[in-house]
C-alpha cells in the first residue's frame, strides 16, 4: 500500500523514525563522550592541578620580618635592639563558628572569642566585640584585634585554637637610652624603613632578610596542622658597634638640656671627641624619644651637631693664627699693639667690648679674642694660604662619617672673597660650619697638627658573626707641624684665665686650652642675622690634650657670650670626660706664653 503524496511530504520533513533514532543516539554519544574526556581530564590529567588549585586557595602567606643588628656603644652597652612582638587579626567569619555546639552555657561565637581574647591580653572583651561586628558589617574577613602583644601571650592565645584568629610576626625596635641619644640612632618604622640617623647610616649593615611562612588553613580560619605549611627563615641583620660612649653621652645631654632652657636658646649641640678622632659624644638639644615616634616634632629629629651650620666666629681666629705661625710670620710672644677700632675695606672693626689701645702679645690676642688684633696679624698672610689651611681642615667639606644630612657647611672660593671678606673670614664671619667640622679643627691642633678622619661607628658584625674593624678610605691630613701646633695649644690656655675670654672654662686640677666664641646667628627662613651662636671649644690637659669638648648654643636669650653661657657647661663636660677616663690631673703654674707686654718695650716683633 503506498502513501499518498500528502503523507510522505510530511514524513520526509519530520524524518524517518529510523533515521531520527541514530540521529539522536548519535547525539548523546558525543554528549556522553564529552562528559566522559571531562571526568577522566578532571579525576585524571589536571587532578594534581585541581588539587593544588584547591590547596592554593586554603594558603596564606606573610611576610616573617629579621630582626635588625645590634647598635652597641664602645664600650658594648646596647643602644638599640630588636625584640620580636606579635599583632593579632581575627575573621569574623569564622569566629562565629566558635562553641557552635556547646552545651554548658558557656559564651560562643564573636562574643566567646572576645571574652577569651581580653581574659590572656588584658582588655576590653566588648572593644574585640565591636571590633569583629564592626569588621563583619563591612563584608571584612581581616581586622586587627591587637597589636604589639608578647610572644608568650601569643602562645596562651594560640593554644586556645580559637577559629579565624591568626598574628603576624613583627619586630620592635627598642631604644633603651631613648632621648639622651635619639637625634644620633635615629629611628626605624613599622615596615623596617629608617629615619635617619646610625639606623639610616648603616641600614645596609643593619637590616636583615625577611623569611616566609606559609601555612594551610580550614575555612573556619584554623591552621591545618597536617597541611602543606612552609617557612624560611628570616636572616638577622648585623650588629655595629660605635665610637660613642653612652654614660657621658647621658651626662651630656643633660648639662645640655638645662643650658638649652636656663639660657632661654633655641637649641644646642654637644660634640666630644678624643684626639684620634673618635666621637665619644654627639647630643642635640632639644631631641625626642624614638621609643614613641608619635610625640615627635620634625624639627628635632635631625642631629644639629651634623646638619645645622653656623657663622663659627671666633673659634676661626685658631686657623688664622695657626696658618701665621706656621708661615713664619709671627710668634707667641710677638707684639701687636690694638687701637680701639681699624678701618679696614672702607669700614670700621671693632672688638666685642670697648678698649683703649692695648699691647697683647699674640697669644694676647687669642686670649683676650681680639677681632683686631687678628686682623693685624692674619693681613701680613696672604689670603690665598688662609684659604688653603682652611681646605685643610676640611672646613667646607663633609667630614666622610656619611652621617644622613650632614652639611658641608660654606667656605667662599677665594677668588670671591671682596670688600671685607677676607677681613670678617680672619675671626669666623662669612663662612659656615658644623659644630662637628669645628671639632675635627681642634682634633687636629689636638693632635700635633694631623687631622685625624672623624669616626662614629668603631666595628660591624662580618658575615660569620664575628665583630671586625670599620673602615674606609679616608686618610690622616697633616696641617700644621708638631711645633705650631704646641704653640697654639700654648696660646689657648690664655683663653681660661682671669684676663682670657672664658675664665669659666677652667677644670680644677687640670691646665685646659680652649677657644670661645660669639658670633651673628644667620637665619634662613628670616633672610638675615637674628640673634648670636655661643661656642666654646676646649681640650684638656693642655700638656697633652686627650680630650676635645664643643658647646654650642643657638640664639640665646638670657646671656650672649660663649665664655659666658658656653664655657660652665665644657667645664662640667670636660671633668665628667677626664674622670671617667682616668686621666691624671696635671696643672702648672703659670702660662707658657705672656698675654701682654709694657707700651715702652718693642712692638717689633
């Protein structure tokens, strides 16, 4: 029987059953196919690549910071360490899922956590409650709960196996001589970056390499003990030792303060240093406590015995009187007769107080600090050999310590010294120094004239742990001969008598040489002079000087002079310096050279 027309147009549109059947047989072939290749690629070939994928996602890791070196005095007392300290963080998430099954009435969830958490920190289990709530409103799974707990805490809290609560590992940078020595170690942040000072100085030495810690977690946030946890160590930085001697450091620091305040000045700096160059003391005034960064000012951060610069007056007139002597130009003992005032490049001069014509001898001069007579004495010079001695003292120049945003301080390039330039240059105007630059001068009449390189850090840790000398390429520089430099020393004695500029410099027991010195503050931000700088600058025994003390004071106040307001406070420095050292005392009985000498007697020589 045959279909009709109608019929079979309609079966070849829908197709034959047969032919539909394969079609669809063919269809779930390849559907189960796909799925099939899909199980065994999964359950087969990418199962380690799912699996790692999954044990990925469980993984945390974190940054397990090394502790810093040490920073030692000379003598090894510690003046910064770090101490290892945890924060604790907690996901509110799963601390939910805390107690979710007890029984006995005890609190669970975010408020168990809490109440465990403030019973071992000491605090206020509702503050950890509104810490988590207010983490949780926000969608958080991260907040800190505390931070800079101890170790010890750490591990009650970390036996409790509270879910969701982790620490970082961090390290605390703790100063135990805190303001007396801030200025000088400066500071270190909470990501181990330094804020100048030793701990910037030497950060190279000082920081260590950070480790990692990596461990797999539950999803209540609890570490899986048996799960693929990883840990490299972190390596210690290593440890420094300095020049600086912490016990007359604090002595210092506090001499320092009480002037700083009693003379109503702006600030002060202390430097003191042996005639190797070693510095046993650089305090800055006023300071702040790198303990606590947070009561800081920024104005007090910096050491001003290495960054501020000043006009250094007086203390100048030693290289000029040095750089005479060793020329041959003068004596100790020649005469120099001084009128009460000297026109000199157009203008008068003048010395610190009113004078009828006086006859000083050339150490008279230094003694009495005569303007004046320095000038009389430095113009016979040329100016191209001040300028040369004054290279050699490395005025002008950074001293090589590499100590952060130390000055270079201004010395003019000679051939702009004009007008009065090189007159004002002779007594320590027109230039500028440190208080550190100054007593590297000293140091180096100190010394039998050889500028010894200034030196703060005395040994670093080596590779092997073991402490080994710290060195660098800087060189001895000699200035002045043995003979000039006795001489000057000689002269400066005159300094700290009755008929010198700083009686009150004086050590009993002890014959002390020194330099004062009173000059013009300029000022910066003001565009002109704004009060004094005050200085003393001294060394002791005069016989052979070991010891070498400056004080400075910024704008004082209440006083003016440096043999005023300067020189008490080198004389209580320098004592505290000579009896803990042990140095004998020895004193003679008259100075080696004459300060004055008789109108009628030859002003010749």
């Amino acid at each position: 029987m045959r279909m009709s027309r109608p019929a079979e147009a309609r079966l070849r549109a829908v197709g034959h059953p047969r032919r539909r059947t394969r079609t669809m047989l063919a269809v779930f072939a390849i559907i189960l196919s796909l799925f099939t290749w899909q199980l065994v690629k999964v359950q087969w070939i990418q199962a380690d690549e799912i699996a790692q994928k999954a044990t990925n996602n469980r993984l945390t890791t974190s940054k397990v910071p090394a502790a810093r070196g040490e920073i030692t005095d000379s003598a090894g007392t510690v003046l910064a360490r770090s101490v290892e300290r945890r924060d604790v963080a907690g996901d509110p998430v799963a601390a939910k899922s805390f107690r979710e099954r007890s029984t006995n009435g005890k609190p669970k969830g975010i408020d168990g956590v809490s109440q465990e958490l403030a019973r071992i920190l000491g605090g206020d289990a509702a503050e950890i409650r509104a810490t988590f709530e207010r983490a949780d409103a926000r969608d958080t799974r991260f907040v800190y709960l505390a931070k800079d707990i101890s170790p010890a805490q750490w591990s009650q809290i970390r036996a409790l196996d509270l879910p969701g609560i982790t620490s970082e590992q961090v390290q605390k940078r703790e100063y135990p001589q805190g303001t007396a020595l801030a200025p000088l170690l400066g500071s270190v942040n909470a990501q181990d970056v330094p804020g100048g000072g030793i701990e910037q100085m030497l950060n190279t030495t000082l920081q260590g390499k950070a480790g990692l810690h990596q461990v797999e977690r539950a999803r209540n946030g609890s570490e899986i003990a048996t799960g693929e946890n990883l840990d490299r160590k972190p390596v210690a930085g290593r440890g420094a030792k300095l020049t600086i001697d912490s016990d007359l450091q604090w002595f210092a620091q506090n001499e320092l303060a009480a002037q700083v305040k009693s003379s109503k000045a702006v600030s002060g700096e202390i430097v003191v240093a042996d005639k190797a160059g070693n510095i046993l003391v650089a305090a800055s005034y006023p300071s702040f406590d790198n303990n606590d960064m947070s009561t800081a000012k920024s104005e007090n951060l910096q050491n001003r015995a290495f960054t501020d610069t000043f006009e250094p007056g007086s203390t100048q007139k030693m290289v000029t009187a040095g750089a005479v002597l060793e020329e041959g130009i003068m004596t100790p003992k020649s005469h120099v007769e001084v009128p009460p005032s000297l026109k000199r490049a157009g203008r008068p001069f003048h010395d610190s107080h009113p004078h009828p014509t006086e006859y000083l001898t050339f150490a008279g001069v230094i003694a009495q600090s005569s303007n004046i007579g320095t000038i009389l004495a430095g113009e016979k010079l040329p100016k191209e050999k001040l300028y040369t001695y004054m290279k050699k003292f490395g005025l002008g120049e950074a001293t090589g310590i590499g100590f952060p945003g130390e000055s270079t301080g201004i010395v003019p390039k000679v051939s702009t010294w004009k007008g009065d330039t090189w007159y004002t240059i002779m007594f320590g105007q027109g230039l500028a120094s440190s208080a550190v630059q100054q007593v590297g001068l000293f140091q180096a009449i100190a010394n039998g004239g050889v500028r010894e390189p200034l030196k703060l850090v005395s040994e670093v840790q080596g590779g092997d742990g073991a402490m080994q000398p710290y060195t660098d390429e800087r060189k001895s520089t000699r200035v002045f001969s043995a003979k000039t430099s006795k001489e000057l020393v000689g002269m400066m004695q005159g300094v700290v008598t009755k008929d010198g500029s700083a009686p009150k410099a004086a050590v009993p027991g002890y014959d002390v040489a020194g330099k004062t010195s009173t000059a013009e503050r300029y000022d910066s931000v003001k565009g002109g002079y704004d009060g004094v700088t005050a200085g003393f600058i001294g060394m002791a025994p005069a016989k052979d000087p070991q010891l070498i003390v400056s004080v400075t004071l910024q704008r004082p106040q209440a006083g003016t002079f440096g043999g005023d307001l300067a020189a008490p406070v080198f004389s209580k420095v320098m004592a505290e310096a000579l009896r803990q050292r042990k140095i004998p005392p020895n004193k003679s009985d008259k100075l080696p050279f004459p300060i004055k000498y008789r109108s009628e007697e030859s002003t010749s020589k």
